[in-house]
DNA sequence: AGCAATAGATAGAACGTTCATTCTAACGTT
DNA sequence: AACGTTAGAATGAACGTTCTATCTATTGCT
C-alpha cells in the first residue's frame, strides 16, 4: 500500500509546518513534530533521512503551492489579463496578511542564506514563477522590459507580505487603489513618456 | 567605569548579530557567541540575563539603525526632496543585497511572529519611521493619502530585499528606472487621472 | 486452506551531544 | 584586603539520531 506511506508523510509534513510556523526550523524539535503528528519520534525517521530533509521537503511543497497560484493567470486571454490580475489584488493582499504563509515564508528565505540546498528549491521555484510572468507580460501583452516589470511586481508582493507583519493595522482601503495604479503602470508600455524623469 | 562595560555589550552585540545571521535566532548557541565575542560564555550572563535579552538588544539596535538611515530625508529641502529620494534608489538597492541586513531583518520578522516582546519593539521602530515618511509626505509634498504612500514605498523596499535573495543575479539597470517610476507616482499627486482606472 | 517467512509500520527507550543557565574559583586593579 | 571582572567547570534539560522490540499485514510454499 502506497496511499498510506504518503498519507503519513503528509501528516508529518502538515505537523512540521505548524510547528515551524510556531517555532522555527530550529526552534521546533522532533518531539514536538512527532507529537503533533501523532506519531513516534522514531518512526519519522521511517520517512525522512533526518530533520533537514523534512524542512526540505516543506520548502518544496510550500514553493510549488505559490507557483500554482500565480499559474492560474496563465489561462486568462490576454484581453483580459490586467483586469483579472488587477482585480485580484484585494485578495492577494488578504493572502498575504495570512500569517502562516507569511511566516514559513520568511524561515524558508531566511535560511535559504544559510543552507545551500534550501537556496537551491527555493531559487529553481522562483525562476519558474519568475519565467511564467515574464512570458506571460512579454508574449500576452507585448511588453518590454519583461523581466524588470516581473521583478518589480514580485517586490511588490513580496514586500506586501512583511508590511503587513511589519503594521497589520494598515490601512487597506487606501493602499489598495495605490497598488492598482502601479500594477498598471508595469502592465502597460508608458514606457517612453517616462525617461523625462530619469535624470 | 562605565565606558567599559558599554564596550564589553556592544562586544557581545556584534558577536550575537553575527552568529544569529549566520545560524539563526535558534541556531546559534550561547557557546559560539561567547567564542566569537572573546568572551566566557558565563560572563555574558552578566550582561544579559538570557538569551531572549540579547535578541532583543539586537533587534532594537537593528531597527533603530535603519531608522536612523530613513531619518536622513528629514534634513532635505521639501523642493529636493522627490529628487533626492529617487536619486538614492541606487544605493537603496545595493544595500538591499547586503546579505547580512536582509537575512537579519528577516529573522527579526519571522521572530517577531511568534515572540511578542520582539513584535513590540519592532512595530515600536515601523511606528516609527511610518509616522517620519508619513509626515515628510504631507508636510513637505503636501500630498493626499500620505499613510497609503508611505506603506507602498515601504513594502516595495522592503520587497526589494527579499527579491534580491530569491534572485540576486537579478538586472538592476532595467529594474532601477522602474522603481523610479513607482516612486514618482508616489511621490507626486497624480490622484484624479487615475481614478478611471479603478472599476 | 494453512503455516512460514518476510517486509513494513510503529513505539519508545537509549545514545551522545549540545543547549541555556548557574556556580565557583581565580584574577587584576585599587 | 577588597572588589569588580573574568574563565571555565558543572548542571540538568532538550536536542537529533539510532537502536531494538513488537506488531500487522502480505507473500510464498505445501
């Protein structure tokens, strides 16, 4: 029987999240682990080689799941692709202030500077989302400087999540049309009317 | 002799920042701090009553740095101030990939999740600076939505830091004129030509 | 069908190490 | 001699990991 072996990894991993939400990749031990997933210390070990293979394994799993999320503008006709993503904001902005997701990101980053494998998932995940919104905003829009408009929205995203941690209080109403307009300006070629700025 | 002891802190402060970027919050042992500071690892309980204290120390000391580098906008003349601003971005953004910042604010912030005396101090410091752009935006660009523009510069830069980890081979020449951009429209008021874009 | 053998699942004790913290004894300066 | 300063041993708890034992279920042979 396969489906139970997986099953149980995933209990292990699903366990081994929340404890590292709660308490970091070194601040949780496999007792806590083994106990949240109501499972022996020693049997964890039936499945990971040891407690770095679990946060790598969580990396992966983590990484793939924000991949999957950006994928879906994938399927948007190209007409329609500033509306819907521009939409999307209210909600992207509620994920963000999701504090699980937004904690077990910022371990993965940080010990993404320390530990070569996890920089290694972790950089193969980015460029992956990165290549998708580069294509789509080069091959669906017609848009040049790709790369940077990707770059720079990514910032943004990424920034939105450590703001909110940062002042959760914010206000949202108010940022929210803000973050339009920029989503705007790098959806959409006003590029030269803009190097009169640049000094 | 007080000068001594403040040496001797700010000693144990420097080895503690070190090893917490190096091993983590968590990963770091009292035992490498103490090597590193060229101190007894008994001794730094004469200066720090835990572990817990010495983060915090250096969680403080942090956020008050980088305060200190946003306070500098104060100075500037309201008529030099989008100028002056823009023009930093450059070495905004080098600073950005100093890998030993980054990786520290990052921890601070996933640390800041699950400890509240860390979240204290560190939203004490946001509080902070928010209320110092926020001021400086107002008052001296007489600008509307001044809470919303601060947050949107400061979860781009903020961003900046983070994307520079995922992807530090990342072209900074095409990415610079672009956050330029975002700057201008934040920095200017530009409010009304835009509200046809919000459906 | 029924027994033997095997493989995997599981728990929990045991290992050596490292942890944060405390204690004690020696040091250097006055 | 006294006092603040320092080093390092001592402590017990917690760490990651390994080991052994028991249990369950499947497979192969007759």
């Amino acid at each position: 029987m396969d489906k139970r072996r997986a099953a149980r990894i995933d209990q292990v991993l699903n366990a081994a999240a929340d404890c590292f939400v709660e308490f970091g990749f070194h601040g949780a031990g496999m007792a806590k682990i083994a106990k949240r997933a109501s499972m022996s210390v020693g049997h964890i070990y039936h499945y990971f080689e040891n407690k770095e293979a679990i946060i790598a394994a969580i990396v992966d799993r983590e990484s793939e799941l924000a991949a999957e999320r950006f994928a879906e503008f994938e399927e948007v006709p190209r007409d329609e692709l500033v509306h819907v993503m521009t939409e999307r904001v209210d909600e992207m902005v509620d994920s963000k202030a999701d504090a699980f997701q937004s904690v077990l990101n910022l371990e993965i980053l940080a010990e993404s500077q320390r530990n070569p494998q996890i920089a290694c998932i972790m950089r193969q995940h980015d460029e992956e989302v990165r290549e998708l919104f580069r294509s789509m905003l080069k091959d669906k829009l017609n848009l040049p400087d790709a790369e940077a408009r990707t770059e720079l929205l990514l910032s943004l995203f990424g920034g939105l999540a450590s703001r909110i941690i940062r002042h959760p209080e914010l206000d949202r109403h108010t940022l929210i049309p803000l973050i339009k307009q920029v989503m705007h300006l790098a959806l959409e070629p006003c590029d030269k009317d803009d190097k009169r700025k640049s000094e």
